[in-house]
C-alpha cells in the first residue's frame, strides 16, 4: 500500500501596514519585509530549502484585499534544485 501524503505546508506572502509579510510554520513567527520582492524571495528561499529536505510546500502571495494572486507549489523532493522558481504561475484577478 502507498502511503498517504500530506497537504503542503503553506508559505504565505501579504502586504501589512508598512511592509509584506511571510508567515510560515518552518520559520516559526512572522517575517515582515520592506517590499513585497523581497518577501517573495525569501519565500522561494524557504520553498527551495524545504523542498530539498524532501517536505512538500505551497507559496500563495495574496493581493491587498486577501485574494490570492501566485502560487507556487513544490512537491518535495531531495533532488530538487534552483530550477523550482520556473514552476511559478500568477492567477488572474
């Protein structure tokens, strides 16, 4: 029997007073950033580094008014390298 995978751990990226906003279980508290580039690239960072330690996570980047509008997701994989941040696709409005 195969075994059940679990959901992917959410890496979420939002604008905040003053800034944007990573929150994720694998950092523990909040992390704020100045711009919102900044708070994506840190994200893919963390993406990159837990997927290479085979945990699969899910990058959503959130509009002023809490829509989603990326997402990124990574299976996990102890093989995976730089080439994740190609497997990034923005959602319409």
């Amino acid at each position: 029997a195969q075994g059940h995978r679990l959901p992917p751990l959410p890496i979420e990226v939002a604008p905040v007073a003053g800034g944007w906003r990573l929150d994720s279980r694998l950092c523990g508290l909040p992390l704020i950033f100045r711009s919102g580039r900044a708070a994506e690239a840190s994200a893919h960072r963390l993406a990159r580094a837990a997927a290479l330690s085979g945990e699969a996570v899910e990058v959503l980047i959130r509009d002023r008014e809490g829509r989603i509008v990326g997402s990124f997701v990574s299976e996990g994989s102890v093989t995976a390298g730089p080439r994740l941040a190609r497997h990034w696709s923005l959602r319409g409005h």
